[in-house]
C-alpha cells in the first residue's frame, strides 16, 4: 500500500480527542470548580462552534493544532487556577520572578492562537492579499478580543464575587494586571504573524489541495 493513500487522521477529530482528555483530567480534584467552569466551558465552546462549522467552514490542520494547545492551557488555569499552576510555580522559582508567570503564558496564547484563525478567515472571505495589511488585522482583532474577554472577567467578579475580585481575577498584586494581559496578547498575537505565516499558508494550501484530511 502507498504511503500516500493512507488516509490521514482528520484534526478536528484529534482536536475533540485532546479536548476530552483534557477536561477530564482538569475537571478532577479543580481548586475550584467555579473558576474550573468559565475557564473551560470558553474553550468547549470555541471547539464545538468550529465543529458545527465544519461543512460550512473547514479550517486549516495548522488551526485545530494550534486551538489544542490552547486548550490545554486553559484547562491547567482551570484545575489548579493561573496563579497556582505548578509549572508556573517552578518557572518563577527558576527566573526569580515575583509571581506565577502561566497566567501571562496564558494570555501569550490568547492572542497567540486566534491571530492565526483571524488571519485565515481574511484570507479566505475577503480580498485581502497575505501581507500587512492581513497581519494587521488579524493583530487588531486578537487585542479586541483580549479586552472584550477582560471585560467579561470584570462583569462575572461584579455578578458574583464582588468581595474577592484581586483572588478571583489571579492579579496577584499588579494593579496593571488587565493591561499587562492585553500586552501578552498583543505579543502573542504579533508573535504568531512573524513566526507562523509562512507555515499557515502551507497548511492552507494543503487544504485547498485535499492533502489535509476533512
């Protein structure tokens, strides 16, 4: 049998399989389930629209990679909160930095990550040719998106935790901490386009071409 007829596995499906996994793994012994819920059911609702878009919209492997490893970051800020997250713990004992750092990790992906789907939905909706003018975009999106999702965290602590927004919100004593986050997101997000373009653009023209499994 050729290689090449082997029948790649389809990365939406891996995506879901990775997903599962992780939130299993992230749903047992939470620090607190309350955190828990709104950092993965954000993620499980991410996954399950580009599932129930798939026919209408089938992104590129490169995508449903990059939202796995994002996803698996939120569900380790889930389990253990951003602030406690052992693999933070140890970079800040390791740096001698002055707080957990994942929580800005985490915000590294934010923009990190939906910078490469934005610039993908431009690409293949519009008429925008790959360029500046695409990454810049894609760059303005990823920081609006950062706010917004800053503003909902502000919201739910008002709705409901009104007494413990500094714990609740992981701001670990940094008055800035909300401006610090939209900045890692604006660098994830100016990240991706210098480093990824080129290897998006591939995965894309894989796409169009059938090579990637769908």
């Amino acid at each position: 049998m050729r290689l090449d007829a082997i029948k790649r596995p389809d990365p939406l499906v891996l995506l879901c399989v990775a997903a599962t996994v992780c939130v299993a793994w992230s749903a047992v012994g939470a620090a607190d389930y309350a955190i828990w819920l709104f950092e993965t059911s954000l993620g499980v609702a991410g996954i399950v629209l580009l599932a129930l878009t798939r026919r209408q919209f089938p992104f590129s492997a490169l995508v449903y990679l990059l939202v796995g490893i994002h996803f698996a970051v939120l569900a380790a800020g889930g389990k253990y909160t951003y602030e406690a997250v052992p693999l933070g713990n140890w970079l800040r004992d390791l740096l001698n930095l002055s707080r957990n750092p994942f929580d800005r990790i985490g915000h590294f992906f934010q923009g990190f990550v939906p910078a490469i789907i934005a610039r993908e939905v431009l690409l293949r909706t519009t008429q925008l040719q790959r360029g500046t003018m695409v990454n810049f975009l894609a760059v303005c999106f990823c920081l609006a998106f950062s706010a917004s999702y800053e503003l909902i965290e502000w919201q739910i602590v008002v709705w409901f935790y009104p007494n413990a927004g500094p714990q609740w919100l992981g701001m670990q004593g940094d008055p800035w901490d909300a401006q610090q986050d939209m900045l890692r997101a604006l660098i994830g997000a100016t990240a991706a386009m210098l480093t990824l373009s080129r290897v998006h653009d591939r995965s894309m023209a894989a796409l169009a071409t059938g090579k990637e499994s769908r």
